[in-house]
C-alpha cells in the first residue's frame, strides 16, 4: 500500500522544493494525477468548471462532500483537501467547525481551505486548535466577487498591496499550514513568501510561491468558458472530444457505426 502524503509532509517542502498542485472533482481525474502531484483541491470552483455557474456562490457544502469522496476514491497518494463552500463557514467559527468536521469525517480528507485574511483569522485559530488542519486563501478571492465587482488581481496599488501581506500574515500567525495566494501581483507574492513561514501556493502570483496549483480542467483545455492570464493549458482535450462526438455523430448517421465488432451473436449450436 502507498503511504499517504499528510499535512506535515506539505509544510516541510517548504525553502526544500516546490509543492505541485492541482484541482481534481472526479475519481478518474484524481485517479490519473495521483502520483504526480503533491496536493489535490476539491475546489469550489467546480461549480464554474463542471456545474456550469458564472460564480462558485451557490456550490453547497453537499456538493463538496460527494467530490471529495470521488477523489479520496480515485487516490492513494496525494495528500486531499476539500474547500469550504460559500456561506458555510463565514457566520461563526462554530459554524465553520460543523462544516469543516462534516467534511472530514464524510470524504477522508486531510484539510480544507477556506478564503479570507485577517477577518477570519479567528475562525483558521478556532479550527486549527481542534485539530482540523487549515489552507488560507487570499488575494482574488471568488467567494467575494460581489464585493470587489469581479474577480480583481490584489496588490495594484499600495492599499491593497499592504492589505495582501496583512490577510497572508494574519492567516499566518492563525496556524493556517499553507495559503494559497491567487491572483496577486508578483512581487508582492515573492514577499509574502519570504515573510512568512508556512507554504504560499500561488495561482497568479509567482514563480517564488513555494507551490502552484491551477484547476485541472483549465490545464487540460476542457473548460472553455474563459482563459484568465494566469492558465497555461498544457493539453486540448475539449478540441480531442468535439472531434469524436463529432466523428461518432457522422458514424451514427451514415450507419457506420457500430460495425458487428460491437454487436452480440446468439450462442452458436
Ligand atoms: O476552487 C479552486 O479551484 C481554488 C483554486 C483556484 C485555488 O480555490
Ligand atoms: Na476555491
């Protein structure tokens, strides 16, 4: 049996090497990355990638649960964690713990990640101290796109630059065992890595952060709806299969498929 990558082993690649990440939501997925990568997110963002929804707003903690099993199912390896969906954690660090919990006990994962700085230091303390290791994610955060009008890169000007390095430290100092920082400018992400002690993960941050992480469908050019700058698609999987639905739709017409190579014969005799 392959021995599971666990949440102290993360931390400790910090300053020793780089932390590769990726999002994965279903078994066969997860299956295919597991011994390539490090550390796997059950992002929220599969409510944009695979649900179709301009936002990750409505994606429930129910949703989460099933593609968190669906990974844990589809890996021996890599070390999971599952984010905390929105409006499921933001109340109270009491209603962030029953989430949380919930969460770990239904899928087997080791962590979850939940987006926020200094305002949900409380709750990444809270969780922590009770034993449920704690991903931060600041900078673009998704869940706050009606507040920021968009999905906005942090750090463009002074404010918002001191306002990244403030949330990364806070989140920090919580116990927080890694952050993702997404969509910050890239000098700012190379400081805050230098600053603090744990594990950035950049996503449109920096070649500096201590990991990188991208969503899974993006890199394989299955999701088609928007390109951010930051995704490099590293495959055209979305183009492979429009070609053979369309190759499949022709065969079906012109009644060359299916050939008696996929046909069943009575038993002879
Ligand atoms: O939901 C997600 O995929 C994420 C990553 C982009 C970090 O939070
Ligand atoms: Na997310």
């Amino acid at each position: 049996p392959i021995k599971r990558l666990t949440v102290p082993n993360i931390i400790t690649k910090k300053g020793k090497e780089p932390i590769v990440s990726l999002t994965a939501y279903t078994t066969p997925v997860a299956q295919l990355m597991d011994e390539h990568v490090d550390l796997i997110l059950v992002g929220d963002s599969l409510g944009m990638v695979i649900y179709g929804l301009d936002t990750t707003l409505s994606v429930t903690t129910e949703m989460m649960i099933a593609h968190g099993q669906a990974v844990m199912r589809g890996t021996q390896r890599a070390c999971v964690m599952v984010d905390l969906p929105f409006a499921s954690y933001q109340e109270s660090p009491q209603q962030a713990f029953r989430t949380a919990s919930r969460i770990l006990q239904e899928t087997g994962a080791a962590a979850v990640k939940l987006e926020g700085g200094e305002e949900m230091a409380e709750t990444v303390e809270f969780l922590t101290k009770r034993n449920i290791p704690v991903c931060g994610h600041v900078g673009l955060m998704p869940q706050a796109v009606q507040m920021m009008g968009g999905f906005k890169v942090a750090g463009k000007n002074d404010e918002s630059v001191q306002k990244v390095i403030r949330d990364s430290h806070a989140i920090a100092k919580a116990g927080a065992f890694a952050i993702v920082l997404e969509g910050v400018v890239e000098p700012v992400a190379q400081t805050i890595t230098q600053q603090i002690a744990i594990p950035t993960i950049g996503i449109g941050a920096s070649p500096a952060c201590d990991g990188q992480v991208l969503v899974c469908d993006d890199i394989f050019g299955v999701f088609q709806g928007f390109k951010p700058k930051f995704v490099k698609r590293y495959a055209q999987v979305g183009q492979t299969m429009t070609e053979a639905v369309q190759q499949y739709a022709q065969e079906v017409r012109s009644r060359a498929f299916p050939t008696m190579e996929y046909c069943f014969q009575p038993n002879k005799g």
